[in-house]
C-alpha cells in the first residue's frame, strides 16, 4: 500500500466580499466539503499516472504519457490564433506541443535547452506527433510513487487546489473503526487503510477493479454506506415507534361513512383493493403513526383506497388532507371524491375543501376557514395546502400522491399541520412500483402495500414503435379511431422551439393535426404555462368529448381519466424516460374499447437512437407490467433519477450499487438491527461519519 504523501502547509486565499470565507472555502462548501471526513470520501473519478517516464517512441496514438525532453524550438505564432509551439525531443522521437492559453513564465520554463518534463495525451497528425497544452515540470524530480488522483471539481477551484484540500482533510479526518471486531464483509479491507489506498493507489494496481468498483478497497466502503443508510433507516422507524398517533378506530355502531361508501361506489373492490385496506385500516387502529407507501401500477386504483382511507380517519372524528404535485392531478382527485363524499358528508354538516395556489383570496379564505373550523373534514389540494396560513382545526391523516415529486421538507411540512403532540398517519402513494432493492434500501423505514391486481374491464394497450418519417400513417390511424367516436392524446415534449433540442412545439403540431384532420375534428392544445382556469377548461372539454384530440405536453402524466380516449400518441418518445412513457401510456386503456400507444421516435443520421433510449423503448414494447419496466428503469437509470425528489436533502448512495451489490445490501440489513440493539452508540458515530445532519430526512 502506498503511503499518504505529506501535506504542504496550506495556503490562506483571501475572503469573498462579506462572507466570512475565502473563494476557496466557499467553493469547497458547493462541493460539499465542510468536515474532514467529507474530504476523506471525497473519492477520485480517475488517476493519472506520472509514476513512471516512457519513451515517445513506445507510446501508441491516443495514449496519454510522460516523458522527459529537451526542448529544441520554441516559438509563438499567431495564424490561426495566437499560440505557443514548442518541440521537443526525448532522444526516442519528437513531439510538438502546443498551448493556446499560455504565461510568460511558461514560455521562460520551456525555453531553447531546457529539459522538461511533460505528460499528455500524444496525438498523431499531419505534422508529426503532438501534444495539447500538456501538463509541464521540471525534470529530474522525484517520481511519485502513487497514481495521481484527479476529483471532481467546480469553476474557481484549481484541480491543485482540491488535492491539497482533500489531502489535508484525508490526514486530519478520525478513521478508527465503526463496525464490530469482526463484522466486516470478507476480504474487506479496514477504512483508513481502503481510503489511503484510493485517494493514492499503488502504479500497479488493476485499473479494471478500481473503475468497476470491485477492489476490496472499493467493498469497504460500499459496504459502510448501506450500513449507514440501514442504520439511519431502522433508527427513523424506531422513532416513530416512540411517537404517538391518533387511534382512528371504525366506528362501533351507526352508519359509518366508510360503509356508506362503499356501498354508493359503483363498483366492487378488487381482492388487491380489499387487502391493501385491510392494512391501512389494521395502522389507522394503532397509536403508533402510519408510515405506508401504496404503490400500484397506472390504474389499479388508488384514489379508492384514499378515499376509504379518509373515510376512516372522518369515522373517527378527525380530519383528513389529501396533497398532489399538480393542479390537475388535485382537480382529478377532487372531482373524484367530491362526487364520491360531498353528500355523504353533507348529511353530517361537513364538507370537502379544495386548496390550489391559483384561488382567488376570497375562496381562498373561506376554504381556510372552513379547514380550521373542521367543516372540512377532507382537504385537497397543492402545495397551497402546507401555506403557513392553512390551520387545520384535527389533523389525523395525510395522504401525499406521486409522493417521489415532493421533497422531504414538503411532506414534513404537512406532518407538521398535526394539533398538539401526536403525529398524524401517514399513507404515500405512487404509480412508479418500487424495485425490490430499492424498497430494501430507500424504502427500508416504509410498511409497503402494493396493488397487483387491475379492476375488470381494464383493456391491455398495444404499444407500437414507429419511425418519425411514417407520421402520415400515425395521422391516417387517429382518423380510423374518431370515425369510430373514439379520443386521441397526442403527447410533445416542449412548449416551444429551443435552439438546443430541435423539437416540434406543441402549437405547431396542434394546427398540424387540425389541418390534417378537417374542420370537423376538434384539437385542443394544453400545456404548463397555460392559466389553471384555462388548464381546467380544456381538460373539461376533453372529458366531455367536446374536443376530439388533445395536443399536450406532460402535464397530463398523471391522473388524468377519460375512458373514450383509446390512442395514446407520444413524439420523441426517445427523449422521454421510462417511467414517464409508462404513465403516459396509463392514460388510455382505461375505458372498454381497444387502446393503442403509438411512440414516435426519430433516429439520428445513422438510423439509429442512443443506447439508453433504445433501452427504453424496447422495455415499453416488451411490456405493460409497471413493476418490471421499474426494475428495467432502475437498471437504466441508476437509483438517483429514479427516485426524483423523495431524498431531496437526503443521502443518495454515491458508491454502493444496488444492482450488484445486493450481497451487502444483504449484509447491512442484517447487522444493522444488531448494532443498534448491542452498541447503539457505535451505530450512532457510523451514521454520523457518513450522513452528518442528512439523517435526519429520513424522518419523511
């Protein structure tokens, strides 16, 4: 194992104007980097190697090397642009080198004579082989005896720099042993000795095991950062276990509101509805608080649950709020169950409330003070609904939906709406079903009911890849469909032209399609920088066939339920990600007529799409089952994008991998329990180490 280099006294760069810290620090902060310890796991993303001096003549045409040489002409030339051209020769071959930005002091160093040492990339070319603008020393220094690690870094934080810093913080940061004698995975290496190895390995280590991650250096700390976030996990859920909640018991005798509608619904419950209700109502009886995720794929019925859930909570006395990431997925649900409680709940003087950013003040008002007077014994609505002047007057249940769209300080910001000191239940929905490794990681501190069953009458949905050149045919198809009677989405990703990203717009296709498809055809547009007044219109038109096809952005991703609309359209499918195509598609098949997703994609000059969008594509003609395009999105996308903004402030795994490393996913699971049983204190300073203050989101 190499040795740590020693550190060189740091340097005290000036502070930025009325902050208290230097350029340097604040960078640093941006990166991050506050304690020593998060210099320490502040890894490398690669190494150059200045261990060793080649001659020009071994190295091969896009390999990067250091040599030393004699520099033989030196010159600056200003065609095509001012640049400094220097030659040298190692006594094995010449190589030019050229700088576009140079220093006076770098054409002194690389002056007629010196010998220099200089390490880049060689390229061939047309005048002999050459370097740009390589790294340059003074020969004859001593070589190092570690790789040299090259981080990560932001404007205004000189590659240097870091090192120095990280240095520093790496010799300082405490690295004595968190896991019990004789807990670690096999072959894993302790930690001071797996970090030191990484900052600076040794010149001849297998390249191949430090880029995949499989060095045992690497496995110590993949596995102490499941660990952590184990430990971080089972500690949240344990004290939850200490709070107290309201006990939202079925009433004892009487009409009940839960009862009552489940007999006005006019369907039955499907075996995984029942179920997955039998959970939530077994949690809504207990003092402890609820902490469940309902995860179910597009349409298998959700907003049934909800509402038989806030039945319950209503049943007992209290009051229930329901929050969603979009206007238009609040005004689903509202309409939903207004038709569904309003006049159940009328019989009994009270109320559902609708709560948006876009009210007037005055309906504004009287929806608040219908909330704090407990007339309202449901609440729906958006952010509006945690606005400081919202007070509910009994809060027992919060149901948050598409909860992965809300970061963590929103959903304690709701949990903080409770009255007095209990803690209200808390039931999370979502229609992006949940891979087993991320339930057993990210999940971990959530009970988890899923819905695997569709209600009947639910028709499966053809999904067809087509070419963007055989649009006329997809034109021709939509016509087929409104003979019929049928409906049509036609989904754009912009809004609007971008110079970056040459896409149709939304406007232009909607009077494409009206001009393709007649007078007759009515083609309604709608995207997010429409008024909500105007968002709403259009979508009521829609529901009510008074518009036959719809051109719209994504904001009708979610939740959005008209059952005459059979044919899906989706453009640019390859710039969508998977699981937003699969929510789109959930817009159609919910009806009994045949349904179609038609997703056009334009393939590049080659004919072909990226790697990654082929990928997707691929999965959603291959399959409609939301849990297997989850687990074929994860493997895509990694955990970090698939879980949108439900870690917001909270720690992203930044090296373990939960598609390989299940084993010591295994491993934490199992220890975490033990640690915090039998040395709680010891858990506590692992889970400082990695997570700092983060730990505490996962109160959310």
């Amino acid at each position: 194992m190499s040795a740590l280099p020693e550190s060189p006294p740091p340097e005290k760069p000036a502070a930025a104007p009325g902050t208290g810290l230097s350029v340097v620090q604040r960078a640093l902060r941006k990166l991050g980097l506050v304690r020593d310890i998060d210099f320490a796991l502040y890894l490398p993303m690669r190494y150059e190697d200045e261990t060793r001096i080649v001659r020009l003549a071994d190295v091969r045409d896009g390999e990067s090397a250091q040599i030393e040489a004699v520099v033989t002409d030196s010159e600056v030339v200003f065609r095509p642009r001012r640049q400094l051209i220097v030659t040298v020769d190692d006594g094995s071959d010449t190589c030019q080198l050229r700088f576009f930005n140079f220093y006076p002091s770098q054409q002194k160093q690389l002056a007629v004579g010196a010998r220099v040492r200089v390490r880049g990339e060689v390229r061939g070319g047309f005048l002999g082989r050459q370097m740009m603008h390589p790294a340059v020393k003074a020969a004859g220094t001593a070589l190092p005896e570690a790789l040299t690690p090259v981080y990560s870094t932001i404007a205004g934080l000189a590659q240097p720099v870091l090192r120095r810093e990280v240095r520093a913080g790496l010799a300082r940061a405490a690295l004595d042993e968190t896991l019990p004698a004789g807990a670690a995975p096999h072959g894993a290496w302790e930690l001071r000795r797996a970090l030191n190895f990484l900052h600076y390995p040794a010149p001849d280590v297998s390249m191949a095991t430090l880029e995949d991650h499989s060095h045992p250096a690497w496995q110590r700390l993949k596995a102490d950062e499941l660990l952590a976030q184990q430990l971080s996990q089972l500690q949240a859920r344990r004290a939850r276990a200490a709070q107290r909640a309201p006990v939202l018991d079925a009433a004892a005798s009487g009409a009940s509101l839960h009862t009552e509608l489940l007999a006005a619904l006019p369907f039955a419950l499907t075996g995984a509805q029942q179920r997955v209700g039998v959970e939530i109502t077994r949690d809504l009886g207990r003092a402890l608080p609820m902490h469940r995720l309902l995860q179910g794929d597009v349409g298998s019925g959700k907003t049934v649950v909800a509402a038989l859930a806030a039945a319950r909570c209503i049943d007992a006395g209290h009051q229930c709020a329901l929050m969603a990431p979009t206007e238009i997925l609040a005004a689903q649900h509202f309409g939903k169950l207004v038709g569904w409680l309003d006049p159940l709940l009328a019989e009994r003087g009270m109320r559902v409330a609708w709560l948006t950013g876009s009210q007037k003040k005055k309906e504004r008002d009287q929806m608040s003070a219908a909330v704090e007077s407990g007339e309202a014994a449901l609440v729906i609505g958006t952010h509006a609904v945690i606005s400081e002047k919202v007070h509910f007057s009994k809060l027992a249940l919060a149901i948050i939906d598409e909860q992965h769209r809300f970061g963590v300080a929103q959903r304690l910001a709701l949990r903080g709406k409770a009255v007095g000191d209990l803690e209200p239940h808390l039931l999370m929905m979502s229609a992006t079903p949940i891979p087993r490794t991320l339930a057993m990681s990210y999940y971990a501190d959530l009970d988890v009911s899923t819905l695997d069953e569709l209600p009947p009458g639910r028709t499966p949905i053809v999904t067809k890849l087509v070419a963007d050149h055989r649009r006329d045919e997809v034109i021709d198809r939509i016509q087929a469909q409104l003979e019929q009677g049928r409906q049509v989405y036609w989904v754009c990703p912009l809004i609007e032209e971008s110079e970056a990203v040459d896409l149709r717009n939304a406007t232009e296709t909607r009077d494409e399609l009206a001009g393709a498809l007649g007078e007759k055809v009515d083609v309604g547009l709608l995207h997010s920088r429409m008024p909500t007044a105007e968002k709403q219109a259009v979508m009521e038109s829609f529901t009510a066939n008074r518009l036959q096809v719809l051109v719209s952005t994504t904001v009708i991703e979610v939740g959005v339920d008209v059952p005459n609309a059979s044919l899906m359209v989706i453009e640019h499918a390859e710039r969508f990600g998977l699981s937003q195509l699969h929510q789109l598609r959930g817009r159609v098949g919910r009806g009994a007529a045949a349904s179609a997703c038609v997703l056009l994609y334009a393939p590049n000059e080659g004919g072909r799409v990226g790697e990654a969008a082929r990928a997707r594509l691929k999965a959603m003609a291959e399959t409609a089952d939301g849990f297997e395009i989850a687990r074929r999105d994860l493997e895509i996308r990694g955990p970090g994008e698939f879980l949108g903004a439900r870690q917001s402030g909270a720690p992203l795994l930044r090296f373990a991998d939960l598609s390989t490393d299940v084993m010591l996913l295994d491993w934490a699971r199992e220890l975490a329990p033990q640690m915090l049983d039998r040395d709680p204190a010891l858990a506590e300073r692992h889970v400082d180490r990695w997570l700092g203050s983060k730990a505490e989101y996962l109160k959310a």
